[in-house]
C-alpha cells in the first residue's frame, strides 16, 4: 500500500489500531504466509528490512513454483515503513470485482501497463480464492460471462465444500487444470496445450482458462474486455508462447519489487508485525 516498505506485515502501529492495519483490509482477504516471513527474520536478523525478505522471498517463491523457468534480480536496501492502514489498503489495492477500466487505471497510477497486468494476472494459475471474492460470478444477476458449464460445476463444489471445510466462506482453487478430472469433465475444459502434470506450477495456463471463460474472478474475466487492443492480443499471446509470459512475469515482478516507499519515516524493524 505505501510501496515497498513491509507495511502489510504490521499487526500494530503507533497510528492504527490492529483493526485497522493493512494486513485487515477487505482487499486483503486471504492473504496468508506470515508466519513465512517470521521464520526467514528470525534466520536473518536486523540487518535484514522486513521489506527486503517480502521481495525476496517473493522472487524466490516464483522459481520455484516456476520451476526454475522464472527469475529475475532484485536489489535490496530498503528500509521498514512504520505506518499500516486498512483504508488505505482498500482504497489502493484493486478489487476482484473491477471492471477492466478499472483494473487498468489502478494500475496505470503505479504506471504498469495494460499488458503488464496481463502479465501479472498470470500468478492465478496458483494460489486460492476465498468464495467472497467471487460469489458474484455464481449470481444470475450479478455474473459477468462465464462458460455456464464451468459455472455450474463450480457452484457445486463450493457447496460441496462449504461442508468438508465447515465454513460459510469456503477456499476453491484458483486454477481450473488443479481441480479433479471429474471437475474438468463437467466443465468441459480443454486441455490442449495444458501441462496437466504440472499442479501447483507456475505456468500459462490461467491463459488458456481465461480464454475459455473458466476463471474465478470478474477481474480477471475482464482481461478479455477494454478497448485497449494489447489486452486481447497479450492473453493469445501468452497463451501461445509460455516463454514470452514468462519473460514478460519477471519483468513486471521487477518492476513492481521497486515501487518506491512512500513516508518520510523508516528504520529496521526488529519484529515484522510490530514497529520498534
């Protein structure tokens, strides 16, 4: 929310209470691995930001989901912000329920490119949803297009899991190629060009699953939207060449490892959850 300074990871703040740091924001739903971060300070030690281990931990996480086939170097320096808000947060971060002009004016105030967000909106081929976040695209009057197929498989298996996880707001895989073959069957998806052994890997699929209207989230359906033509021609385009989104993944990753802090105070935490 204030760039690159490990504001997510406050639980407290000299300005906020813990309701209102970052970490509780609506946007934030889901976000998880704190306790990740913990262990690599406890290695490492004050000499090391908590804000420099975010962006390291999060170039490391992506070659070894990628399997070795994404890297890209990141420099190091920064410093810990001391300030944390949930309202900052939501007013900042994109929703899963943006349209695409939207989606890129947030991102063009950071100025990322409209296919820079189509780059990372590629990490989906990962990673979980809670039901909140795409409960619309399940509502006859609030969906956006979505292959009814897909659709109504989906609307299953939350109900199905609504029960084998007791909750109300359950987790379902980001990922269609991660679901079980009888989920795929009845969805109808096509596989082709799919590694289908690759659970779990960081890869292009989420563009093969786009472009089959299969994907959780408005925001990322509204990818296929917009009148800015690189849109369109960067999801065919990663979907045809798994190298080129690579690529283009690692540079955005950069990119986006230097967006500059914001405050005119910082220092070295010695706990990531607390400022000192």
């Amino acid at each position: 929310m204030q760039g690159c300074d490990g504001s997510v990871l406050l639980d407290t703040t000299p300005f906020n209470s813990s309701a209102g740091v970052e970490k509780a924001a609506a946007n934030n739903i889901g976000l998880r691995g704190f306790d990740v971060i913990d262990a690599i300070k406890a290695k490492l030690g004050d000499a090391v930001s908590c804000a420099d281990i975010v962006v390291l931990a999060g170039r490391d996480a992506t070659t070894i989901l990628s399997r070795g086939r994404i890297t890209y170097a990141v420099e190091t320096g920064r410093k810990d912000g001391v300030v944390s808000s949930a309202a900052a947060a939501d007013a900042t971060l994109p929703e899963s329920t943006f349209d695409i002009d939207q989606l890129t004016g947030n991102f063009a105030r950071k100025n990322f490119t409209a296919e820079e967000l189509v780059a990372l909106a590629g990490a989906h081929a990962v990673g979980v949803s809670l039901l909140s976040s795409f409960r619309d695209r399940l509502n006859a009057t609030t969906r956006t297009p979505i292959s009814p197929r897909y659709q109504a498989a989906l609307a299953g298996d939350v109900e199905a899991l609504k029960g084998r996880q007791n909750a109300t707001d359950p987790i379902e895989k980001f990922n269609i190629r991660d679901m079980d073959a009888g989920f795929r069957n009845a969805s109808g998806f096509d596989a082709a060009g799919v590694d289908m052994a690759a659970v779990g890997v960081l890869d292009n699929s989420f563009y093969h699953a786009n472009l089959q209207n299969m994907v959780l989230l408005r925001s990322d359906w509204e990818l296929r939207n917009g009148t800015d033509p690189s849109l369109g021609d960067s999801l065919f385009a990663f979907r045809e060449n798994a190298t080129v989104w690579e690529m283009e993944f690692a540079a955005a990753m950069a990119k986006l490892s230097v967006l500059p802090a914001e405050g005119t105070r910082f220092e070295m935490r010695k706990s990531c959850r607390a400022t000192n």
